[in-house]
C-alpha cells in the first residue's frame, strides 16, 4: 500500500512503543493468571497474513470496503478517524503492534439518517504465522447498521493475532455489533475493540470466545454524550487448557447515560478465565446508570477462574451497580430434568445452553444466532 505520511507516522510511533515495552509476564498485575512463555515473539518474523471477505453492503453514500481500497479511494476518512480512540503511544504493547504492522482489515462508513438493512459481514481468516488486521467503523448521526466480525483460521505452528477495531457512533445512531472468534488451538490472539457513543446514540455489543490457546480481549466503550446506551454481552466457552482474559472498561464522560455489561463463562478440563471489568464515572457525569455482571460455571476441579469488578467514581448523583457469581450446576435442576426421563448427560448440556441463553438472545440476527448456538453444542457436546 502506498501509504501517506500521516499513516507512516502512527507506524514509526507505534514500533517505537511495541518495541519499548517488555514482554508481559506474571510480575505483571494484568497478567497475574496467564502463562504465555511458549509465545516467542523473535520467532514470528514473517508478514501479517489475514484473508478478508466482506459481504456486498451497497447505495445511499455506505462504503463497505478493505483498508486498501479506503487508502486508495477515501483517505480523508482514514486520516480523520483511525487512531484517534487507538493511540500508537499507548503503553500496551500488543495493541501498538497491530498499530505498527496491520496490512489489512475493514471500513465501514455510514451517512448521517442511512439505514443499512443487510448486515455488513467482515470474516478474518489467518493464514499466516501473525496476523494484524484493523477495522474502522463509522455511524453518522442518526443512521443504523448491523455488522458481523468473524475471526477463524491459523496455522499448525504457534501463531500471533494482533487486532484492533475502533468503532464511532455519533449522535442518534445506532449499532448492532456482533463478533466472535474460533480460532485454530495454537492460536495467541490479542484483541482490542474500542467504541465512542455520542449523544442519544446506542451500541449493542455481543462478544463471543471460543477457539485459540490463549486469548485477551479488551473492549472499551466510551459515553461521550448524554442519552447514550451502551449494551455489551459476551460468552465464553474456555476447555483443555485454554486461556482467556476479558477486560473491560465502560466509561461515563457525559452524564445521563447508561451502560449494560454481562459475561457469561463456562469452564472445564483445566481452563482459565480471567474477568477484570472497569466502570469509569468521570466528575459531573451526573444521571449515569451503569450495571457490570460477570457469571462463571465451572464443570472441573482443575479450572482457575478469577473475577475483580472495579469501580471508579467521580459524580455523586448516579447508580452503579457489580457483581460477580462463580458456581457449578445446580443439582436439583439437574434431578428435575433426569426426573422427566432425560439422560444426564442431556440434561447437563440443557442447563448450559440455558445458562448461555440471555447472552444468545440478544444477537438479533438469526443465521449468526444459529452460528453462536452451534459453536455452544459443539463444545458443549464434545
């Protein structure tokens, strides 16, 4: 790509930092939980490789394209919006790589008053050693799209997925946002998703983690004007020896705004799962209405779960409420359903689709509900 100055910029910047900041490690309190020794980052020197299919998006101004086309063809918006919720001197070294090295990825761009009707589908397949995509999304004031992000793939050696998505939803807008990934089980995936809620606008996230080795997920969602909502839902099903580390931060900059934040995780084998959730009340952001629920079941023994809520108030006219559950079945749901003439191991898998449900239903397209109820029986059925 031939890639104007501002852009070469965000990468000597980015590198610099990726480069600066030391490989995390248990000393680390955010990596506390996690063992990435077998992650070698000397021996991954090839070039990012990521496939990338979009779904046909067409008509009223909407520019659904790859990030060689939006630096061909739209520039300026690439200037005025990448990098400004994603910093390059941002001290996480990971999220700095995908900075400094991304060569592919998505933009979507919606007009003010346009109502997108077919979901925008982005699907990343990595078919390289490293990946690095990045993907932009833009809702003007008062349009309406849903879009469907998609990460699979990997190789049969240890792989490196680094990728970062900023997403704007400016003044009565609106964004349905579902996103999963299933990665190959060598995978080490990185991932930051970064969201600005304007004025009376609203975004509904639904994450889900399935697949990789080890996976951090960070999602951010910024309240920047009054009226905004923002729901964010994920699942995860974490088994043999998978990690995964979900942190997340709602931030309330403008008061009168409300955030609603729900992970669910089942555990089994040897598992890991850490959940470290953020609500941020900037002074004066009056009215906010926040609400952070992480749930864990556990089917192992072996499995390591941690869960740390953290709140951080600056406004005294507001209502915050966290919690957090870690428990396994429960037994007499269980003897209800046996009772009913279900074999056991029916019943089991019936309570934990069930305890999975409410994140599932807020995804309001049927062929990705299907998908996600899918990914759920295979593991549940294993």
């Amino acid at each position: 790509m031939n890639e104007p100055v501002w852009l070469q910029q965000q990468r000597k910047t980015a590198q610099q930092t990726f480069e600066q900041l030391p490989f995390p490690t248990r000393r680390d309190l955010d990596w506390q939980r996690f063992d990435i020794r077998k992650l070698n980052l000397d021996t991954l020197t090839g070039k990012p490789s990521v496939e990338v299919k979009l779904s046909a998006v067409t008509g009223n101004g909407v520019i659904f394209c790859d990030m060689a086309t939006a630096l061909a063809k739209h520039p300026g918006i690439l200037q005025e919006y990448l990098g400004k919720l994603i910093a390059p001197d941002e001290a996480h070294k990971f999220n700095a790589l995908n900075t400094a090295r991304w060569n592919t990825g998505a933009l979507l761009y919606v007009p003010a008053g346009v109502r997108v009707e077919l979901p925008a589908e982005i699907l990343y397949t990595l078919t390289g050693e490293t990946g690095s995509p990045r993907t932009l999304i833009i809702i003007e004031p008062g349009a309406e799209a849903t879009v469907i992000q998609k990460f699979i793939g990997g190789t049969g050696a240890i792989n490196l997925h680094a990728a970062g998505t900023e997403v704007f939803v400016k003044d009565g807008g609106r964004l349905h946002y579902i996103s999963y990934q299933d990665f190959n089980p060598n995978v080490y995936d990185f991932t930051l998703k970064r969201a600005r809620v304007g004025k009376d606008a609203e975004i509904d996230w639904v994450i889900g983690m399935f697949g990789a080795s080890f996976q951090r997920y960070d999602i951010e969602c910024e309240m920047a004007g009054e009226g905004g909502t923002s729901f964010m839902y994920g699942v995860c099903f974490a088994e043999n020896q998978q990690q995964f580390g979900q942190f997340t931060k709602q931030h309330h900059r403008a008061g009168n705004t409300v955030s609603d934040l729900l992970f669910k995780n089942v555990l089994r084998d040897s598992a890991v799962t850490n959940f470290t959730g953020l609500i941020k009340v900037e002074k004066n952001a009056n009215g906010t209405n926040a609400y952070q629920s992480n749930k864990n079941l556990v089917l192992s023994d072996k499995v390591k779960c941690d869960t740390r809520p953290i709140l951080e108030i600056e406004s005294n006219k507001l209502r915050c409420t966290h919690g957090a559950t870690v428990g396994r079945l429960d037994e007499d749901q269980l003897f209800y359903l046996r009772a009913r003439g279900l074999p056991e191991e029916q019943a089991r898998h019936i309570l934990l689709e069930a305890f999975l449900e409410p994140v599932l239903a807020r995804i309001k397209v049927p062929a990705v509900y299907k998908e996600f109820s899918e990914l759920i029986h295979r593991k549940v059925s294993r």
